[in-house]
C-alpha cells in the first residue's frame, strides 16, 4: 500500500493558476514582442551592409582579444593558453 502526501493546494486547483500565471505571461511579455517584428524586419532591411560587416568583424576580433586575455595576466596557466 502507498502512502501519498497530502497537498495544501488540489491538482485542479494549481493546474488553473499555472494555465493563468502562463497566459499572462505569454499575454504581457511574447505578444508584444510579436506586433514589433515587422518594425524590426523593416528596420533590418534598411541595414548598410558596410556597417553590419564591420560590426560582425569588430565582434569577433572583441571575442578573440577576450579568449586570450587570460594569456596576458600573471601567473599564465600555460594549458590555457594558445
């Protein structure tokens, strides 16, 4: 025979305050996120792709100097470094 624990609150109960908790999140926070999309795509086509180009360039040349950072400050862990 198993014993089960008695809850404060009943199943029905915290399975209507989840669905609501959950409806007002999607409600308050991934509705208007989705009515500024359009903006967004639009704003993305007026893009110039010399500025996007150098941005994504300038981004991956900050994560390098990031990644080797660790190289440059004493005492060097010689396993970490290039």
């Amino acid at each position: 025979m198993t014993v089960r624990a008695q809850t404060a609150v009943p199943v029905p109960i915290r399975r209507v305050v989840l669905l609501l908790v959950g409806a007002f999140v999607v409600i308050h926070f991934a509705v208007p996120q989705i009515a500024g999309v359009h903006r967004a795509l639009y704003r993305l086509g007026q893009v110039d792709l010399r500025w996007l180009v150098l941005a994504t360039v300038l981004e991956m040349a900050s994560i390098v100097a990031y990644t080797m950072l660790p190289c440059s400050s004493p005492p060097s862990p010689r396993w970490w470094c290039c």
